[in-house]
C-alpha cells in the first residue's frame, strides 16, 4: 500500500475556497470558454472555407481526442515534477497556439495543427486545474473543489459557442481562443502556488493496477456522452420527444448539480452518492430508450444529468485521498485518459449499433455502461482498496 499523502511532506498553501481558489475557476471558465468558441464552426469551415470532405471532418475533429488521450500521460507527470501551475499554463499556451494555427493560412495543415495543439493543452489544462483546485481546497473538500471545476469547464463550454456564434466567423472565434488563453495566463500569474516537487519521488507505472478499476468505472459512466449528444436529437425526432429542450435540461441539470451538490461526496460516503448517481442516470437512460414523448423525454434528461454530476467526483475524491500528494497530478491524468479512450470507443459503437438496430439501442449501449460500472465499482469502494 502507498504512503498516506499526509506523510509527504509537501507544502500546498493556504488551504480553503478563497480568492486564490475562485481566481483558479475563473482562469479554467475562460481557457474552456476559448476552446469552445471555435467548436461549433471546425465542420464548416473545414467544408465550405477549405474545401474537405466529409471524411476529413472527421479526421480532424477526432485528432483532438486521440492527441488528448495520449497527452494524458505527459500532463499528470508534468503536473507532479514541475508543478500544477506550470501545466495549467503549458496547456493555455498550447491553446493560444492552436489559435494562431486556425489562423495561418496553412489551409487543413492549420486545421490538424491546432485541433492537435488544442488536445494537448485541454489534457493539461484539466489535469493542472483539478490537482491544484483539490489541494487550494484541501483535500478534505476534493469532491466540492472537482465539481467547481466541472462548472468552470461546462460553463465555459456552454459560454464558448454561444460568443463564437455571435462574433460571425470562425477566424474571429479563433482569434478569441487565444485571447482568452491569454487572459486566463494573465489571471493565472496573479496566483501563487507553493507546490514542491517529492525530493526522490519513485518511478511509476504509466498504468498502475490499482487504477484500472477506477479508471473503468468511470470510463463506462461516460459512455453515454456520446450517446446523448450525438443521438439525443436524433431520437426525440423519431420518437415524438423534445430533443432541443431534454439536451438543454440534461447540460444545464449537470452544470446545476455540480455548483451545488458537488461536495455532496466530501460530507456523506462517496459509495452512496456514486451509486445513487448511477441509479438516477439507469432511470434516465431507460426512459430516453423505452418511453418516447416530450414529457419522458425531458424527464428522462434531468434524472440523466443530475446522476451524471457525482459518479466522477466520487471516484476521483475517493482515489485522490489515498493517492500521495506528488503522485496525484498522474493519478488525474490515467482517470482522464480512460474517459477519453471510453467517450471514443463508445462513439463509434453507439454510431455502428444505431445504425443496425436503431437508435434506442446506442441509449441501451449507454445503460450497459452504467451497469457495468456498478459492477466495477465494488472494487473502488472496497475495505481493501481503501487500505481496511
């Protein structure tokens, strides 16, 4: 078993929700804000400005999660060894600079480039942002402090395509991703962080055992992701639901849930709000698959966003508080890297058995997930895991 973090000793500065924290959210709010400025306009500019085909949409739109996914492993080392705030401003800068590749005339060289760079910083972006607001917070509040961050990054993706809609251009919501990465580095130097590195800290698997059971828990969580905002529509269309508006209240129940019941892990046992959470996104899911119309429909996305708001905060405090404080910023980055390689893997799945069988089966695919990370969970939650 690992030493207990409290032995290590590693000075993290003050601790609590004050400034210094909030100016950290502020600072993820506005980096995510810029990635999502640019979202909604990749496909059509990619199409109609540089003449791509349909195929190249798709291979340039999932470069970001494949070079997200692999960095992974480069931004939770980073975070442990040269500090949180030093990844937390490497990925802004590979923000900014995935903004000035959109604006280079490099036609879809510029594109690949910076949804590269972009998937690169958004990995340590997430893993710089989430250890360091943990330990501003205090470890004892890491379910409250994961689930400010969570605000920050769905407000800021919420904010995002909105104000990249309204400035009419991709070249202009372009030119806002690196402003805002800018801004936030602006914010960010404010802040001060007083992390020390372990002074002999021991060679780590890039893959260790006793993550895998959280990593697939929470990957299998998100497998209806990918369901939800690429079939959601599609099916209340068929089905006679409101597609629109059960999307609005899933995104904005989560974002919700998460400012106001996110330390809901910290004060009772995260096992109980991972599995009520799991219970109320499996009531959700077979709604949207079994009971079509706009009623069910909208029910259906509020029990599936509000159960969707605590099983990652769940795992994640349960597993950061036994982790040692210089082995958390990788322990981020593996939990992360399983909800990418599950968000991907489960995309194409859910399109393949849509496809076949229709598209309750990708909203049953998703229900399979959650089952299976009741299973898997057992294993986080365990008198074992926990070191009893």
């Amino acid at each position: 078993m690992e030493v207990p973090s409290e032995a290590i000793p590693v000075h993290t500065g003050a601790r609590g929700l004050g400034a210094r924290f909030w100016m950290l959210i502020a600072a993820t709010f506005l980096a995510f804000c810029g990635i999502g400025s640019v979202t909604p306009g990749i496909a059509l500019h990619v199409k109609h400005d540089l003449g791509g085909s349909d195929r190249t949409i798709g291979f340039v739109i999932g470069t970001f999660s494949v070079v997200a996914l692999g960095s992974r492993f480069i931004s939770g080392p980073l975070a442990d060894r040269k500090g949180r705030k030093a990844a937390f401003l490497t990925g802004l800068a590979a923000c900014s600079l995935a903004g000035v590749a959109y604006l280079l005339p490099l036609g879809l060289t510029g594109m690949y480039l910076g949804r590269g760079m972009q998937g690169f910083g958004e990995a340590c972006l997430y893993t710089g942002a989430a250890a360091w607001a943990v330990e501003s917070a205090g470890i004892h509040r890491s379910s409250r402090a994961l689930g400010f961050v969570s605000t920050g990054i769905w407000g800021g993706f919420s904010a995002g395509p909105v104000i990249g809609q309204w400035l009419g251009s991709f070249e202009r919501a372009a030119a806002l991703q690196v402003v805002a990465a800018l801004a936030a580095a602006a914010l960010l130097s404010r802040v001060p962080e007083h992390y020390q590195a372990h002074p002999s800290p021991a060679k780590r698997k890039w893959l260790p055992r006793d993550l895998i059971p959280s990593g697939l828990a929470v990957g299998c969580v998100n497998m209806q992701y990918p369901v939800i905002t690429g079939f959601l529509i599609l099916h209340m269309a068929k089905t006679g639901g409101s597609g629109p508006a059960a999307f609005s209240a899933y995104a904005l129940m989560v974002l919700l849930a998460r400012s106001f019941l996110g330390g809901l892990p910290d004060r009772v046992p995260a096992q109980y709000t991972f599995y009520g959470g799991l219970a109320s996104m499996a009531a959700g899911l077979s709604l949207l698959a079994l009971m079509p119309g706009p009623v069910a429909s909208l029910i259906g996305a509020v029990l599936l966003g509000f159960g969707f708001a605590f099983p990652w905060a769940s795992i994640a405090a349960t597993v950061l508080k036994r982790t040692p404080s210089h082995q958390r910023g990788s322990t981020v980055g593996v939990l992360s890297a399983f909800v990418d390689l599950f968000v991907g893997s489960g995309s194409f799945t859910a399109g393949a058995l849509a496809e076949r069988y229709g598209y309750s089966s990708a909203f049953l695919l998703a229900l399979g997930g959650v089952a299976m990370a009741a299973v898997v969970g057992t294993r986080v939650f365990s008198p074992r895991a926990n070191g009893v």
